[in-house]
C-alpha cells in the first residue's frame, strides 16, 4: 500500500519504512505538495490527527494518510517539554535550537538530579491514519526510561542519545535499528498500525 506520511522529515520516513516493510512511504514534496501543520494542540493524539486531516484534505483520492506526533515527556518537568518537544529551549533561546543544543539544555536543567529514580521520562508517539473522512483511526504508545547523564551513542535522532530505555539498559542512540524498532514507542505503535492495515488493505 502506498502511505503519505503528513512530515518533512527524512528521518521520520526512513524509521517508518523500516516499520512497515510491506508498505511504500511517500512524502508530500515527492507529490508536488506544499504542507506545513502548526502543532499547537494540548495532546500528541489531537497533533497526529489534526496533520493527517489536514494533509488528506489535500491528498490525492484514495490515498492513505498517516501522521504521528511524538516527543519526551520528563516527569521532573511536569510532562515537559512534552507537545513542545521539538521547540524545547526557544523560551530561553529565542530560536529552534539543533538537536544536540536541545539534549545539552535538557541535561543542563536536569544536572541537580542526582537519582536515576528521578530522572524518569517516557517517549510518546501518536499515529493518526485518515483512509476516507469516514475511517480515521489513532494509536498512542509510549516507552518508559529515564534521562541519562550524559549523551550516548550515535544512532536515531532528537532525544534518542539522552534518553535511557530501562528495558534495554542502553540509551535509544545505542539500539540497533532492530533494537529500536522493538523497543521504541513509535515501534510499538507502528505494530498496532501494521494490524490495522491489514484489516483495511
């Protein structure tokens, strides 16, 4: 099945094709469209399905259309930065910071933390699937873990090298790409998604 993912973003298309092996990805600039969603919604859920909506309003007929919103949710900043994950420092920095920027400002305002028990986070991820305005379909998973001291390792992106997955006991930047498609949150919503495709195929 061909899949409009609702995002610019190369990372996000190459992780979600290595999730849905049967499916082919397809971004909107490789179909001519212009898209850009402000993601200004309270929760995850209401971002991916405001993208999808917006994205399939303008997407070829018969075309599925998937989007996800995800970010880190840090408990000793009250769920922060949460929805807001991606524009975590701009208060302070007046910019978008680079993601290296953002992970050294977080473990900066995590430094006094000396406890891994209080350095708990979890990644979250929503997925919202538009096949006609009459199915539309959401998903929310999440993995648990902590903040690490310090980054590590190379591999994903964003938070993946500060964040710790307690259930592998290496920070997401460490995994495999098999690794993290097991153990990662939008891996895990990506199976639920992978059930529901078959169903609808």
């Amino acid at each position: 099945m061909n899949i409009l993912l609702a995002s610019n973003n190369s990372h996000k298309r190459e992780e979600f094709s290595r999730l849905l092996k049967a499916h082919t990805l397809i971004l909107p600039k490789e179909l001519g469209l212009d898209f850009d969603f402000e993601e200004d919604k309270a929760t995850f859920t209401e971002n991916a399905l405001g993208k999808a909506m917006a994205l399939a309003a303008n997407a070829p007929k018969n075309m599925v259309v998937l989007a996800d919103d995800s970010g880190l949710c840090v408990d000793a900043l009250g769920g922060g930065p949460g929805v807001r994950t991606a524009r975590y420092g701009m208060e302070t920095f007046g910019r978008l910071l680079e993601s290296g920027e953002r992970n050294l400002f977080l473990l900066e305002n995590m430094a006094h933390l000396k406890e891994p028990s209080e350095r708990s986070a979890q990644f979250v991820c929503a997925l919202a699937l538009v096949a006609d305005k009459h199915r539309v379909f959401t998903f929310c998973e999440s993995v648990h873990g902590r903040i690490a001291f310090a980054a590590y390792g190379k591999g994903g992106f964003g938070y993946d090298p500060v964040f710790f997955v307690t259930e592998a006991g290496k920070t997401m930047a460490e995994l495999t790409d098999e690794e993290k498609d097991h153990y990662s949150h939008r891996g895990r919503a990506a199976r639920h998604l992978i059930t529901l495709l078959g169903e609808i195929a």
